[in-house]
C-alpha cells in the first residue's frame, strides 16, 4: 500500500471521527399548565379529562414544524417527552383544577373518583411556526354524568413565540392550551349551574355547539 493511499485513508478516518463527534444531541420538552384561577369561586366538580384526538401529522414525538402553507418539516432533534394527545390531556386537566378550584381533575379515571363532568377534546390543528407563533384549533365536548345537555365549543387560539427556539414553542403551545381550558372550565361551570337550577331531572335547551363569545386565534386578531 502506497503513502499516498495511506494519507487518503487517514484523511477519510479523521473525517468520519470528527463527524461522529459532532452529533447533535436530542432535546425533550414538555407542555406547562399555565392558567390561573384569577379568584374564582371554587367548584365540586369532578372531572376527567379524555380521550384528546391529534391530527397524524403531527402525531410523532419529532416537532413538526410549518415552513410555508403547504410544507413541513421534522426536527429530529427537538422532540416532545410524551404523546401529544397524553400530554395535552394532561395539561387541560391540571389547568382546570387550577381554574375550577377543585382536586378532582384527571386525565384518566382515577380509583375511587366519581366524575361529574367528562371531557373530550378533538385538537384539528397543531400548528408550530418557529420563531413566530403556536397555534391550536380545539373542538371540545363537555358532558355532565348525572343527565343533563352537554355542551360543546370550539376554541381557536395563537400565541406568539417569545423567542427563536424550541423552548418558547413548547411554552406558546402551553398558553394557546391555557385559553382552551378556560372556555372548557366556563361551560363546566354553566353546565353545573343549569344542572343544579332544573327541577326533578328536567334540563333546559341549549346550544351543545356552543362557541366562546371571543375566541382567540389567527382570524381573531
């Protein structure tokens, strides 16, 4: 074997060396419950939260990131650390405990817990912008297990990203998530209200495709 192809050889070995040593290393994040009771009465409700629906798109642990209208792309560095469904469920439901002052909120049945209310969320987008924006549309259902009307909304809402990085993404999806929560924990409330004001198992008509008066979102601002 010649010098010269043994100088070749060990260019070639530096490289690969050098590239391996250069890996980037995966990040994990986690969403945040952020809502506040802002001194709200507090309820007796009884709550669980689930099933929660994720579009497939977005149904991977990788970031999936808009780029344009109509093109995406995977981080394979940034990576949520659960499910989005698991972890959306869970983040609703500690933020209605917070907003409906009650410890009877899970994302799952618990032993020994008699829900009043069940709560499913059906996510149709999750939308990520980096550098700008998170944005999640929220068609949720709110039924109360004793009888009475369900009632269900629609919650769209955007948050800007405070930052360029993946940190500020996750926490934009955590305050867009915080305002679907308060419409939930509202219609908890006007449920348990209308529940409780009917007499002998008779309940009023209402709107079950309730929206929330002023929903925040891409076309209300």
């Amino acid at each position: 074997m010649t010098s010269r192809t043994l100088h070749a050889l060990s260019l070639v070995l530096v490289a690969v060396t050098a590239g391996c040593g250069t890996s980037a290393t995966a990040r994990f994040y986690t969403l945040t419950a952020t809502a506040t009771s802002d001194g709200a009465a507090a309820t007796r409700a009884a709550v669980v939260v689930g099933p929660v629906s994720v579009p497939a798109s977005v149904d991977r642990p990788q970031f999936v990131v808009q780029v344009a209208p109509n093109r995406v792309e995977i981080d394979e560095f940034n990576r949520w650390a659960a499910p989005l469904n698991d972890a959306i469920a869970q983040v609703v439901a500690t933020n209605l405990a917070v907003l409906l002052g009650t410890a009877d909120v899970a994302a799952a049945p618990l032993a020994g817990m008699t829900p009043t209310h069940r709560v499913t969320l059906d996510v149709q987008r999750f939308e990520t912008v980096q550098g700008e924006a998170a944005v999640v549309d929220v068609v949720w259902a709110v039924r109360p297990t004793a009888g009475g009307d369900p009632r269900s909304g629609r919650t769209v809402a955007r948050e800007p990203a405070q930052g360029k990085d993946f940190d500020a993404l996750a926490a934009a999806h955590s305050r867009a998530l915080a305002q679907v929560s308060r419409d939930i924990a509202a219609a908890i409330r006007a449920v348990g209200d209308s529940t409780s004001a009917t007499p002998q198992g008779r309940h009023p008509e209402s709107d079950t495709r309730r929206r929330p008066q002023n929903p925040t979102g891409a076309g209300a601002r």
